[in-house]
C-alpha cells in the first residue's frame, strides 16, 4: 500500500472520491444534502494560494483506493496545531486491507511532524464498520449528538502507533 499526496492533477479523482464518500454516507443515512462542490471549487480551495484542506491517497498496484481529507486547526489555548480529517473513505473491494490503517498512520505521522496535539473527526454511529476501527486505531469517542460521534486520537496513541510499526519494519 503507498501513500501519496494529492498534485492539481488529482482534482477530478478527488472530486471522484468526495462522490463516493457521499454515496456510503447516504448509504448508513448520514448524508441526505446534494453535493456543492465542483471541480473547479476544489483547483481553487485546495490548490489555490492559501490551501484550505490537504489530500492523501492510498495506492495497491498503481490504482487508488482510498482517500483522506484533513486540514490543520490551531488552539491558542494549548499553543499548538492539531488536524480535523474532514473525510476517510476506502472503496468497498479494498476495505479491510490495510489502506485505511496506512492512511491513518500516514496522518498520524503528518500530525506527529506538525507538533499537533490530536487528530479529530466525525463518523455516524450506524457505521459499525468504521467505529470498530477507530477503536482498533486507539481513538476515543468523545462525546455522541445522536447519530454523529465525535472522535479524538490523541499525539500519545498515534505517536505510539508511528514508534510501534519503525521498530516492526
């Protein structure tokens, strides 16, 4: 599995992947809104002079396979960064084969380099599936608004993770 950044030239796979993302999450229920961004909305969000979001992709054999979706946040309270993932997604026939794991790890050590203090998200709580991997990740749920779950992997967890698979390598 490699992982790579995404170039301008992503823009459409991207806009591909976001389509995806879309179709699982009206899938479990958790998305009923029409998509509104574009093509062009991303070339001008994501690879404009000042990025909003940033973009990794997950690789077998050349093809992609999934995707992540992260952007940096800063609390001036604890004086340090930490990143929102906007968006995991694995496409069903890769699912459970490690791309979502290097995916993961591949943000952990992002956010471990950037000095951030946690990585958060969201997931619908009907996506058993994806909970029970945050869990295998060492991620907590923090707290739960009906069906939307917060969740946090704190700098200690995914530092430990990164450690774990350098001295397993």
């Amino acid at each position: 599995m490699r992982i790579r950044p995404a170039t301008s030239a992503d823009i459409s796979l991207i806009y591909q992947f976001i389509q995806h993302k879309a179709e699982f999450d009206r899938s479990v229920g958790a998305y009923r809104g029409t998509l509104q961004t574009s093509e062009a909305k991303i070339r001008a969000t994501l690879f404009g002079p000042t990025p909003f979001a940033y973009v990794l992709f997950a690789e077998q054999l050349g093809q992609p396979v999934g995707f992540a979706l992260y952007g940096f946040r800063y609390s001036s309270f604890a004086g340090q960064p930490s990143i929102w993932l906007d968006d995991l997604y694995v496409n069903a026939d890769y699912r459970s084969q490690g791309a979502g794991a290097a995916l993961m790890q591949q943000l952990a050590q992002i956010a471990a380099s950037h000095n951030c203090t946690h990585i958060g998200w969201t997931a619908d709580a009907r996506n058993h599936r994806g909970l029970q991997f945050y869990h295998r990740l060492g991620a907590g749920m923090i707290k739960q608004e009906g069906n939307r779950c917060f969740w946090q992997w704190i700098s200690a967890d995914f530092s430990k993770l990164i450690s774990d698979n350098q001295h397993q390598s």
